[in-house]
C-alpha cells in the first residue's frame, strides 16, 4: 500500500502506456506523420514552427537498437511521451487536493472550525487515499478522451506538448504554493517554471495559451510590486537565454543543407519567418464566419471527446468556483485562452489545438467527481459502490473513444505511397500536392527506408515557396537546371511577398505557371512525368494550370501520365493492396475516392482503344476493393461478363 501511494502517477502512466501500446499505428498516418519521422530520423528541419526540441529528442530516441522499424520506434516515443503527460496531470491533481487552501480568497476559508456547516459545504476534506484514488480517476479521465489519446498513436508534435504543457501546469502551480521568497536564483520555483516555459516554446508555439492564466496566478501571489517586476524580468531572462540555446539547431542545421530542410532558416531573416509560421498566418483570425465554424466544431464535439464524463465538468466548474477559486479563476482563462485562440484557426484539423482546452475541463472533472462522491456517501451508500461508480466514467470514455483513436492496424498509407511508387520508373519525376496521403509519407520512405530514392516528388504548393528549390536541387540534382531563368525571376519577384511588402500579385502567378510548365518540358526527355489527380480535377479543369503545346494526359494507375503521342500507352495492373482499415475518416475516405477513381479513368482509356480485358481487370478492382466509387453504367456490363 505504501509502495501506491507513493508511485502512483507511475503506476498509472504504467498503465496507461499498456493500453496505448494496443491502439499504437505500425506505420506512417495521416498529415504529417511521414515528414515529422523523417526530419526526427534524418535530424533535418520540420515545417513550421521549427519544433527544435521534439526533432532533437526524437533524434537521439532513433538511435536506441530497438527491434522495430524506425516508424514504429518514433511512434512508440509519442506514446511514452503522452503516457509521461497522464503521470503529471495525475500527480498535479493530488498536488492541488494537498494546498486548497493555497487557491482560498478568504482567511475565514483557511481557519473555518469544523462544525455542521462546514459538513455541508467543505465537500474535499478527504483522506490521502482519497485524494489518490480522484486523481487517478482524472488522469485516466483525461487519458481516454479522444484527441489526448490520439495523440499518443503516432509520431506529432502534439504528444511531446502534452507532455511540456503538463510540466509546466505543475511548475506553475508549485510556484504559486511555494512560500514567497525574493532569491533570484535558478532554484526558485518561478524560474524552474520559466526553464519548463522555455521548453514548451521550443516545441510548440501555443504553448502562449498558458500565459494569460500565468500572469493571473503571478501577479495575485507577487503582487504588484517593484520586487516582483524584478524577479519578473529574471525569469523573462533566463526563458530567453535557454529558448535562443534550443533555436539556435534551426541555423546551424539548416547550413549543413539536410535533406528535409523546411524554411531553410541560415539568416534572421528566414528564422523568423519560419518560428512565427508565416505561411500560416493567412488562416489565424481571418473571418467570424471561420470563427463561429470552429467554436460549433468545438462544441458538437465535446460529447465525443468525454462523453458522459462532461457532466462531472459542468459540476466541477461550479464547485471549484466555490471551494478553490483561485484555481477556477486560473482554470476558466486557460479554457476560454485555448478556445477563443484555437477558433480563430480556419483549418481542417483543429482538434489537437484544443488540447489545453482539454486538459483544463479535465481538471473541472477532477472537482465535479468529488462533489458527486461526496453526495453519494451523504446518502449512505457504499464507498467501494461510490467509487465503482465514478469509475464508470473513464471505462465508458474508453469504450467510446477506442474505435475512433485505433491506428494499430492503419497501413493503408504506407501501401498507397509504395503501391504509387512502384507504379513509376525509378527516376520518374511525380508533380502532386497529396501531402496527407502520400508526399508526406514519401519522405520518410524515401530518406529513412531508402526506399525508390530516386524517383522526384515535387510538392506543386510548395514551388511558391523561395527555400523549397534549394531542397530540390539538394535531393534531385540536375532536376531544375533547365528552369534556372524562371525560377530567378520568381525568386526576385516572392521576395516582397514574403517580407509582407507591395506585391505584384499577376506577376508572381505567372511565373509560378511558368516554373510547373518548364519544370515538364525541360525534364521530359530524362524523366517519365505523372501528375496528380488533385491536380488535374482542380487547377487543370480550371485552366489555372496547362501543360507545354503538345504534352497529353493519360490516366496510369494512381497518377496521370504526361505523354507526347496518340497511341496507346501501357499502364501497370491493378495488382496492389490498399488494406483500408475499418476506421474511417475524411482521409481514408478522400484517399478511397482518389484510387478508385483514377482506376475507372484507366478502364476508359482501355476501352478507347479496344482492350476490354484489361479494362475489365481494372473495374473489378474497383468493385472489390473501391465499393464506394461509382462506376459509369456503359462499363458496368464489362463487370458481369
């Protein structure tokens, strides 16, 4: 028992790390799962904000003789790193339930005597086992909602956050109890708190979201004096000092010309733009309409997230309010910091930036199940019967959410990326910009597996950006020798664009046209060139992209193929394996879609030039492995003879 007591955020993390090893993917997913592994195995430069420390660490994590695959190793890692996160919350639980009286507004709260009414109304004078047992039933809590769990499936940034943004929750809060003292040292508890800060800048930049309720926690134990604007100032110093050490990776990396090098930031210039992600910007803030989107996002969602354990939220929110106030005050601005900030972020996959917003309603939780148990042993019932109940919430939270985090059987990616490179020559050059189902995917296989090296994959929306052609060259030499003028000319014409100068905005398109044109006719005699169908359903259809006078279109098996003739152009057969696994989401379903249609598209050119056999093998893929893809009705009859 005293071993429990004494371990038991690690027991639980322990725990929790067994049953995150059962929903762990054994591959690259979704985004930007391939990129992230690749820059943490090859220690290059992610996009931005950079994240020098998740890079490094996972870096020196790859180097360990594991018996996995590299993919696997670094997917392992964010599970320990999210497990680690569940600990801290865990043990920061326990801590507050020890100093209530630290976040009391009122002496007559601390020295209240123990008489009926304090019966009624002092809810939280619990044992140490209590106090233990409610805080593993918030960090499990927490554990099982669905994007914290997420997280801990595979490689992203967000699992080593959840692990910092803890951290520094529990600095924060031990600072705040700690007895005031004026020692400007860097064993005083609110500089260990401004090193964890640093931490959290050096990985993630919305680890901000925590300073509006750290200036409130701050000022109301410091006050505001001349020495607390002293100590204030040193610990802005020491963050500092310890966030410049951690960056300084991005130019000294960055000079060494890895093979992923996003941003290429060897100058002031190019680091700042790539820490305070300028290419982002454009979707922060942008219209109320995004806004009000996301916060109804954020709202239908919750009930997916705790299910039923939202209701202890909702009791807690009121109880802290009234027994902790402090700590509501401080809980309350954290959760409407990382909401208002995170809705005012017009992008698909905004569920990881409510993360803090998470953690604060799981803090909520923490007070709303000891109110409910409080009221239930009131009644006389049972404290095992209570207890048993209350952890009801968390199993049924698990049942819920497990279906919808599961990526261990998710290799659907890795075999789309490889069935689409094996489809090509070796020294093909691929124009896409598929980034959640394959480029990002390619790079680890290409850098880390060494697997079809030296086939080109060039990101079309990455060519509007100037540090993107030095990584080409670097990777495919010769691949842009014969476009040189072109790409001066636009480099020369992007630069006020990214200084956020005047720009010509009609010139910048049409060299970038230009760049994408050139880029095939002046490779097409070395290289076999494909082009992706997101292109050609989007920019082709459009007009907005063409190809050089007298290249065509043929469809291949995934990709279309760039051509200079009327006959007819074989294609491999449809001899690959997807395996889409039984979670669906937007992505397996859009990467579903792209298949299978690029599949009835070969069927016709089949038939175009009278090879019904062939087609036929083509839409019998798609009738077996693409059920969701419609096929024409003036083809269907190839699939019943």
């Amino acid at each position: 028992m005293i071993f429990l007591k004494k371990y038991f955020a690690l027991i639980t993390s322990a725990f929790v790390f067994i049953v995150y090893l059962f929903t762990l993917a054994p591959s690259v997913i979704q985004i930007d799962s391939g990129e992230l592994a690749a820059v943490q195995a090859t220690l290059g430069i992610a996009h931005p904000t950079g994240y020098p420390l998740f890079t490094f660490l996972g870096y020196l994590f790859s180097l360990i003789p594991l018996p996995f695959t590299k993919i696997y190793q670094l997917n392992l890692l964010a599970a320990l790193y999210s497990t680690a996160a569940v600990g801290i919350f865990t043990f920061t639980s326990k801590f507050i339930l020890d100093n209530l009286n630290s976040f009391k507004t009122s002496k007559l709260q601390k020295t209240r005597k123990k008489s009926k009414v304090k019966a009624e109304n002092e809810p939280f004078d619990l044992d140490e086992n209590q106090k233990i047992i409610f805080s593993v039933i918030a960090g499990l809590t927490l554990a099982f909602s669905k994007t914290f769990w997420f997280q801990s499936t595979s490689v992203e940034v967000y699992s080593l956050h959840l692990l910092l943004i803890s951290l520094i929750i529990l600095l924060l809060i031990k600072a705040f109890v700690h007895d005031s003292t004026d020692n400007l040292s860097l064993r005083n508890p609110w500089f260990v708190f401004a090193l964890g800060l640093a931490l959290g800048f050096s990985n993630h930049m919305t680890t901000l979201l925590i300073l509006p309720g750290t200036a409130y926690l701050y000022f109301n134990k410091e006050r505001f004096t001349s020495k607390s604007f002293r100590k204030l100032i040193f610990m802005i110093f020491v963050f500092l000092i310890l966030l410049v050490v951690i960056y300084s990776y991005l130019p000294i990396r960055a000079s060494q010309n890895p093979q992923l090098n996003w941003g290429n930031p060897v100058d002031l210039e190019r680091i700042l733009r790539h820490i305070s992600g300028f290419q982002y910007q454009v979707w922060l803030f942008s219209s109320t309409d995004a806004a009000k989107k996301q916060l109804i996002y954020f709202i239908t969602n919750l009930p997916s997230e705790y299910f039923l354990t939202i209701s202890m939220a909702v009791i807690g929110l009121f109880i802290s309010f009234i027994k902790a106030k402090k700590f509501f005050i401080f809980t309350l601005i954290t959760f409407l910091a990382a909401v208002i900030y995170s809705i005012n972020y017009d992008i698909s996959d905004i569920d990881s930036y409510f993360l803090l917003a998470y953690i604060s309603l799981a803090s909520f939780i923490l007070f709303g199940l000891m109110k409910v148990y409080q009221m239930l042993i009131t009644n006389k019932i049972n404290k095992f019967a209570v207890l048993s109940v209350l952890l009801l919430f968390p199993v049924s939270q698990f049942i819920k959410s497990f279906p919808e985090v599961n990526q261990s059987k998710t290799v659907v990616y890795e075999n789309y990326t490889k069935a689409m490179l094996n489809s090509v020559s070796e020294n093909a050059l691929i124009l896409s910009y598929q980034w959640d189902y394959f480029i990002s995917a390619s790079y680890y296989f290409q850098f880390v597996e060494k697997f079809k090296p030296g086939i080109a994959i060039v990101d079309k929306e990455l060519l509007r950006r100037s540090w993107y052609f030095n990584q080409l060259e670097r990777n495919y030499p010769g691949l842009l020798s014969g476009i040189q003028t072109e790409i001066g000319l636009f480099l020369e014409a992007l630069k006020p664009f990214e200084r956020k100068e005047n720009f010509n905005s009609v010139l910048l398109e049409n060299l970038y046209r230009r760049i994408i044109a050139n880029l095939i006719s002046t490779n097409f005699d070395k290289k076999e060139i494909y082009i992706g169908p997101e292109i050609f359903d989007n920019e082709m259809q459009r007009g907005e992209i063409t190809l050089p006078e007298g290249y065509k279109l043929v469809p291949h098996l995934f990709l279309f193929k760039v051509v200079k003739t009327d006959d007819y152009v074989e294609a491999p057969l449809p001899e690959f394996k997807l395996n889409f696994s039984e979670r669906k989401d937007k992505y397996q379903t859009a990467l579903n879609s792209f298949a299978g249609l690029m599949l009835v598209r070969r069927a016709y050119y089949e038939m175009q030039f009278n090879k019904p056999e062939r087609a036929k093998l083509y839409l019998k893929k798609v009738a077996e492995e693409f059920p969701d893809t419609q096929i024409p009705q003036q083809l269907q009859s190839l699939i019943l003879n």
